[in-house]
C-alpha cells in the first residue's frame, strides 16, 4: 500500500494532467448527451413549480386570513356604530323636539312634531299627545301618530281608559301586556281594527306641577317598554309640556289679536250697512287664493290681518260721501282714496310683533295696479307687495258682486269679464288665475256668508267644479255629464232674495 501510494504521488505531473483531460473529456460526453440534458432540466423545473405554487398558495391563504381579520373588524366596528347610534337616537329627537321650539309656533304643527320625534326615539308604532281641557273636563289629540283616518279623539278624564287614569293620577302606568291588565278596554281596538300589546303613558306636568296632558305610546317593535323608555319619555314629556304651554299661550294670544283686528275691521264695516262684512269676506277669499298659491305660514298670517284690516282708513272719510247713492265726484273720490294712506297711519301705531310687521304697508298697498296707475303710492309691478296684489282681487271680487250705493249686484258674467280685462293692467294675472281655479264651493261659501241672509246651497253639487268652470256654465257654456242645471241652481243663490224687476248697474 505504502508503495502504491508512493508510486501514484511520484507519477509524473504529465501523467496527473492527462488523467484530468481524459474525465474531463467523460463528463463533457455526458452533459452533452441530449438525453442527459432533457433528465436535467426537467427535474429543475419541477422544483421551481412546486415552490412557485406554494408560495403563491400561501400568498392567497395569508390574503384571505387579512380579509375575513378585515372584514370582522368591520362588522364590530358597525355594531358598535349601530349600538351608539342607538344610544344616541333619544337624544338626537329630543334635541329635534327642543328645535321645534324655534319654528313651529302653532300647537297642531309642534304636536305633530313631537308625536314623530317619539315614534323614532322610543321605537314604537304609535304616539299620541292628549291635551287637557279643563273646561270640558276632556283630553283630546289632535294627532295619533300611526292612525289612519283619526285626527282627533276626546276621551273623558272620569273615564276609564288608561290614559284617563294617568291624568286623574299623575303617574306613569307601564302595561307590558294590554290584554291581561283589566283597565285596558279591548273595545277601543275592535272600533279601529288596532292591536294594541304594549302601553307606557307618562303625564304632561305644568309649571305649576298640575297635569295639563299625557303622552301615550304604543307596541314597542322589540318588546315591552323598558326602564329605559320611561326615563327617555319622561325627559321627553318635560321638555315638550313648557313647549305646548308656550303654544297655548301663543295660541291665546292669537285668537286675541284676530278677534281685536276683526272687531275694529267691523267697526269701520258697520258704519255703511251696504258694506257690513266686506272686510271679512275679502279677508277669505285672500285667504283661498293665498293658499292656493302656497304661501308660506308665517306670510298667511300677514295676509290675513292686511285683508282684514284693508280698509281700516275709511273712519277718516265722511259719511255723506260713504252713503252717497250715485257715482262720486272726482273731489268726493279723491278723499276716499286718501283712506289708504290714513290705514297705513293708523296701523303704523300698533305694536305689531316682527313677523307681521308689513301688514301696515300690505294693507295699504290694496289699490295699487301692476302698471303703476293706482293709488296712493304709484306702485308699479314687482314693486307691489305680492301679498297686496292678492288682496286687490279679493277686494275688487267682493266690491263687483256685493250691492253698492252707486250700483247694483253684477251679474257674474260681467264681474268675469272685468276680472279678467284687469289681468296685467290693474291685476297680477297669476293671482286672478288662481282665484278662477278655486272651487267653487269655496267661493260660493264665502260670497254668499255674512250678508243679510244666510247661504242655503248643495255644496256636493259643486264640489267638482272651478269657479271658472261654473263661470263658463253661467254664461251659457254648454254642460257635460253631471253638469247639467248647476247654472240654473247658482242663478237662484246668487240673485235670491232680488226683486223681481232688478236689473243691475254696469
């Protein structure tokens, strides 16, 4: 071995390097081979797809993994926002409830609000606010939140229904089951077709401490009311007793000012009997066409007190040119004109509140044209108060169809015709417009009230009608279906009572 091994080191270094050229030579061969080089390449291959395809497996597994971890987080976070929102969704109304304050004035309107507010913070199918009457000895809504048909119900605080038994009492009665409380009276559903399971009741308390209403909620949607609930209404019935307090107050204030308005409207009314109503009269036809053209609330109650009070200036022109029978001078109708300016006097000095403190010019501004020629400002198109232009056809409707000094009733035919020659002259045609599309019923209602007899007229009979459609009937238009002899019946309303020989003045 010790030889062998001596000899192989001692060959010569020629002999080592042919050696490697001869293997070198032998794995060239090999790698050459095609056979060889089709063996090697797939098995690399092979390799690379497998860790290819696991690393693209497990890409895909760690992007699924980060979704569903995605998408859970965002469910929590959507329950968690539903759970706020549901914190906050009671005092989210009561804070609408308390902004209705600002806004709505009139006891109808803030208890519709309020009723609404309710229904969506407690999560119930129905609300009712029950106000006291003490004088009647009744409560009474004028909204049921979720009751179709019914918008007022009376019930007697000696009754014995639930809500009764809340304002005799004072306290707050919570029935989880309606049907297995015997104050419940089953025979209030059967005459709505109602199913009532749940009721919470909390009494409206004054300043004062005594009851002045209750509210009522019914079927809650997820089950009976909760503690919860009674805290929420509670809050909720505090806040809205001073709201409907003020409204009261508010309401009482009004009917007052109306009353003191159409009383001095009256007086100036009752010094001709020719003319006792007038002012009332136009203040409701002003009142048809204004809401007929959706003017707003607060700008009806301007309307109304400036139709009222029109004429209001007349208590400054003598009686003798009042009740003069024939056509004025021209120096007896320049002083009646002057009663326009004399209402804007006069009504300047009352202490009208913010909201109504354009009646004074409105009711002065009733014989002012679109194009400029009235008096007793010259006014000409926009510059007339819109509010105005609609009491210039009211006013000069009422004049044409009520019996004057100077003239007689006009036939309706020729009050049409000057009616409608005033469009853009002396009238704002879209104010005449409308005033032809009221009912009928309506106006006829009107022009026949407050006169020396009362109106005694089918109102069904023209409840389908224009006051231009009857117009046209009137002055021979020819009847469709269900038309015919309504000319017939309105000529005898409206020349009732005439002597037979009357023939009216142009």
């Amino acid at each position: 071995m010790a030889k062998d091994a001596k000899s192989k080191a001692a060959k010569p270094a020629k002999a080592q390097a042919a050696d490697k050229s001869k293997k070198s030579a032998k794995s060239a061969a090999v790698h050459d081979h095609p056979a060889a080089d089709c063996a090697l390449t797939t098995g690399v291959a092979g390799h690379d797809d497998v860790e290819s395809r696991s690393e693209s497996l497990s890409k895909f597994e760690a992007e699924l993994n980060k979704r569903e971890v995605d998408l859970i987080e965002r469910e929590i976070k959507s329950l968690r926002q539903q759970e706020e929102l549901d914190r906050l969704r009671p005092l989210s109304g009561l804070y609408r409830v308390v902004r209705a304050m600002a806004s709505e004035r009139r006891l109808d309107s803030l208890l519709d609000v309020i009723t609404r507010e309710t229904q969506v913070m407690l999560k119930c199918d129905r609300c009712s606010v029950f106000v006291l009457d003490a004088q009647a000895s009744e409560l009474w809504t004028q909204v049921a939140q979720g009751l179709v048909g019914h918008r007022m119900i009376r019930i007697p605080v000696g009754g014995n229904s639930i809500v009764a038994e809340c304002a005799r009492t004072g306290r707050m009665i919570n029935i989880p089951d309606a049907y297995q409380d015997p104050r419940f009276d089953p025979a209030v559903d059967r005459n709505t077709g109602y199913q009532t399971s749940s009721v919470l009741c909390v009494p409206m308390l004054a300043r004062g401490g005594e009851v002045i209403g209750v509210f009522q909620v019914l079927n809650k949607f997820d089950g009976p009311f909760t503690n919860e609930d009674e805290d929420w209404l509670e809050g909720l019935t505090a806040v809205a007793a001073g709201l409907i307090e003020q409204a009261q107050a508010y309401g009482e204030i009004e009917r007052f000012v109306d009353k003191t308005l159409e009383t001095l409207a009256q007086t100036i009314d009752q010094r001709d009997p020719l003319t006792a109503g007038h002012s009332i009269r136009v203040t409701n036809y002003s009142l048809l066409v204004g809401q007929a053209m959706n003017v707003p609330d607060d700008d009806i109650d301007v309307l109304r007190y400036s139709a009222m009070m029109h004429d209001y200036g007349k208590i400054g022109v003598p009686e003798k040119i009042l009740w003069k029978d024939g056509r004025l001078t021209p120096e007896e109708y320049a002083t009646v004109q002057k009663h326009a300016s004399i209402t804007y006097d006069l009504l300047s000095n009352l202490p009208f509140t913010r909201r109504l403190q354009d009646v004074p010019f409105v009711a002065s501004c009733h014989h002012e044209k679109v194009d400029g020629s009235g008096y007793y400002r010259g006014l000409k198109g926009e510059d007339i108060p819109f509010l105005s232009r609609i009491i210039a056809v009211a006013d000069v409707f009422d004049a044409l169809t009520s019996k004057r000094h100077y003239r007689n009733r006009m036939p309706i035919e020729k009050v049409s015709e000057i009616m409608y020659s005033g469009r853009d002259n002396h009238f704002d045609s879209t104010c005449v417009d409308a005033f032809f599309q009221l009912p009928s019923a309506r106006v006829i209602a009107v022009l026949e009230s407050e006169r020396e007899r009362a109106a005694n007229f089918d109102a069904e009979l023209f409840k389908n009608l224009s006051w231009q459609r009857l117009v046209e009937l009137v002055s021979g238009g020819h009847p469709k279906r269900g038309e015919e002899g309504i000319a017939e019946v309105f000529d005898g309303i409206y020349n009732a009572g005439l002597p037979a020989d009357y023939q009216s003045l142009d």
